[in-house]
C-alpha cells in the first residue's frame, strides 16, 4: 500500500517538538520516507508545509506535546503510536504505558539502576525502547514488559488491553464492556454508590445508558467512556479502552436529502445557505474548533461536507468566510418540510458550535462541554440530585438545556451549570470566550 496509509494526517496543525530535523522534498511521500529512514531519533511523525515544501520529521507527536493552528502545514502522525492496545503478543506495541500491572513505574530502558538491563536502546534499536514505556522486544508469550522502579522486582508485566478484545465504537456511548480501571489504574466506584463521590449519574436519572456495577460507560458525550473513581482524592477519570477496527454501518450514505436532524446525512452537500462554501473539518483555519475527525470517528467528518455531529436542528458546517464561524446547509428535507425549517432565518447564524468557546455572555452557545471550570461534571437539567432546582428544559425552552451540557439559561455572564458535587451547588463551565478575530 501507500506509505502515507500508515499516518494519520490533520491539516492546519503545527506541533511544537524540540527534537526535530529539517529537509527539503518535493511531497509528502518523500517526508515519509525522510521520516523512516530518520537516524536521529525515533521518528512519531512528520510535518510538511506545502507553499515552502519543507519537511521536519519529528521524535514527537500530538499526544506528547501541544499543537496550535499553522494554515499552510499538514501534520502526519504514525498510527502504530497513536494505539493504546496490542495485537498479539505486543511484539509491535508502541503506546505510551509506562507502569506494570501492579501499578510500579517502569525503569528507563537506557538506565542501569536498579537493574542492569539484558535489553537496551543500542542493543535492540528496531524494538522502540524510548523512555520507560512498555515493551516486548523479547517476544514474550505473556505480553509487553518493563524493568520497574523496585529494587525488589527486576521486572513485570503491563496491563495493555487487547486491541480485538473489549472496545469500543465511536466515542464509546454505546459501550458495555467490563472494564472498570481507569487510564491511570485506579478502580472505578459503583454507579449506585455515592462514596466517595456523590454523583447524580444514576439509573433512575439516566435508564438507558447501562450504568451497571462500576464498569466505565459514557452517559454524558465525553470523547470516551469514564468513570467515578474510588480514590478520595480524584473524583473522575477517563478509561482505557481502545477502539475497534471496524465502524458500525451508517444509514444517510449518499444521500442528497436528510432525515430528523440529519445526524446520520452522509451525503455531499458542501456550502451553506446563503452560499459560503465549508471550511474542511480537518483543518483548523479561518476558524478554530473541536470537532477533529480523529476524535470523533463516526460522525462523518470528511472532506468540508454539511454534518451534524452534536444534535443541531439540522446538517451545517464552519464556513471559509473569516466573518461567519458557522451556518447551517442548503440540505433539503428528505419529507420534503425544507422550505419551513429553511424559511425560518435568512440571515447568517454567527453562533459558535466550538467545544472550545463562547460568544458574549454565551447564551447561544450550543457546545457539549459539561466540565466545569474546577473540573466537575455537569448535572443533567432534567435531574433533580444532588440539587433541587428550577433550571428546567420545560421552564427555559429556547435555551437547549439537553443533558447536562454547559449552557446560559439566565443571562449570567457566561455558560455554567450545576454540579454532581453535593458540596458546590453550580459552576461557571471551563470554557474560553471566543477571539472574535481571525485567528493569524
């Protein structure tokens, strides 16, 4: 196959990394090459920017670092150290797991103390023995490995989930495994348990998201499946569960018409109402946003076609026009109801859908954020616990009080809600106020 089917590729994005080097090529193919070949380090991904036709292969990607927007550079990062599973053995397991099963971290593979090491980065340097993560360079039957911390114990095994064993589709809104540790170790808390955190994500308040015994599940939009932990000291954390290889069927394929809100529309409709075209999901210019097709594999991102990927009236896009963040599409109703739900504004909507950020006081923000700004979850609206209140969707119909997602019903000064801590009644949102400018 292609040597770039092995990248994952974000337009728009530059990371920032010190351990890079600089060539010059005419394409992309030829960074990747660059990129292969590289002796300096182990190179995670590449960038290459198309006006100046410079390549940087870089020892870092964009889990390991921070990204900003860069309009003329395309970022290429290696899949096989995006996966946080193993396939097999994990003889080729390249995550970023630096603890054994038992919680110890990992020694460094390029140290000596407390254990002189059998295997090192110069003695196996196709066996990706960077930092203290865990490996299988000596194709060991029971899994990936590292040399730990503890003087009393030379080595021990990882806890590296299979890649075809419990995962997940999309974001994990429909995931009923049983995995119940969260990405850092720690055991999660029943979901009918209020100790040591008292919560208001309870069967009774959300029946059909499958809240059973303290298994990880996704209730509430997040990018993955979390739990409730049972450490005083760390109220929620996401879990590690890999996603599956194979995406669930789409209805909508095609289709030059939706249906509902067309949330499943697949068609290839690519230009707003009033005639802007779209800007490509993948890129991050003229408007910043956080609907990145990588985290969000099954809501259609491709190319700049209309979507509805957070339950909108209907299909819409960011536009390419630097004055209009978004608008909704020229789609026609598959019932044939457009005109009526088309007629309704024929003047731009300029409300951020972006996770990221609101406009003026946020009352028309429309975003799934539901953290607040010190790191609670948000209470569903509709839930009464662990707080009475009158803030309901039947109260405030115009103000989208879906779920427990941040909005701004009453006109404070920017979006909030209230808390599934009994002990903080409600919160403003960790949310930034939108650069009404275009970003340079």
């Amino acid at each position: 196959g292609d040597i770039l089917d092995d990248y994952l590729r974000t337009d728009g994005v530059w990371i920032l990394t010190r351990n890079k080097q600089f060539y010059k090529t005419d394409n992309e193919k030829e960074c990747a090459e660059k990129c292969e070949a590289e002796r300096n380090f182990n190179c995670r991904a590449f960038l290459f920017t198309r006006k100046k036709l410079q390549c940087l292969t870089l020892a870092e990607n964009a889990k390991m670092t921070v990204t900003f927007s860069s309009a003329d550079a395309v970022l290429y990062e290696k899949k096989i150290y995006l996966l946080q599973c193993k396939k097999g053995i994990g003889k080729d397991y390249r995550g970023m797991e630096a603890k054994t099963r038992r919680g110890i971290p990992c020694q460094k593979w390029a140290e000596k103390t407390p254990h002189n090491p059998n295997y090192t980065p110069e003695k196996h340097p196709n066996a990706g023995l960077d930092e203290n993560y865990c490996r299988n360079p000596d194709g060991d039957e029971k899994g990936p490995w590292c040399y730990t911390t503890d003087p009393a114990t030379r080595f021990d095994y990882c806890n590296i989930p299979e890649c075809d064993g419990q995962c997940m589709q999309c974001n994990g809104e429909d995931y009923h495994g049983e995995v119940s540790r969260t990405e850092s170790g720690l055991e999660c808390q029943r979901w009918d348990a209020q100790e040591p955190h008292m919560h208001g994500f309870t069967l009774k308040h959300f029946p059909e998201k499958d809240l059973k015994m303290n298994y990880c599940r996704n209730p509430d939009g997040e990018l993955r499946p979390w739990c409730f932990t049972t450490s005083p000291t760390k109220r929620w954390e996401y879990c590690n569960i890999p996603r599956c290889t194979t995406h669930p069927p789409v209805s909508g394929q095609g289709s030059q018409c939706f249906s509902g809100k067309g949330e499943d529309y697949r068609g290839r409709i690519a230009t707003t109402e009033s005639g802007n075209a779209c800007q490509n999901w993948n890129t991050q210019f003229p408007h910043r946003h956080g609907w990145i097709p990588d985290r969000y594999p099954c809501k259609g991102l491709e190319e700049n076609y209309c979507r509805n990927p957070d339950g909108e009236k209907r299909p819409w896009c960011y536009t390419t026009n630097s004055s209009v963040w978004w608008e909704y599409c020229a789609i026609p109703h598959c019932d044939g109801t457009e005109q009526a739900i088309a007629g309704m504004s024929n003047v731009p909507v300029q409300v951020p859908l972006s996770e990221e950020c609101y406009r003026g006081k946020g009352q028309s923000y429309r975003g799934t954020a539901s953290i607040t700004a010190s790191g609670k979850k948000c209470q569903a609206w509709n839930s009464m616990f662990p707080h009475r209140h009158e803030k309901t969707p039947e109260r405030f119909p115009n103000a989208d009080l879906r779920d427990n997602y941040c909005r701004n019903p009453d006109g404070d000064t920017s979006p909030w809600c209230f808390t599934t801590d009994p002990s903080t009644t409600w919160e403003y949102c960790n949310l930034k106020k939108c650069d009404d400018h275009t970003q340079e």
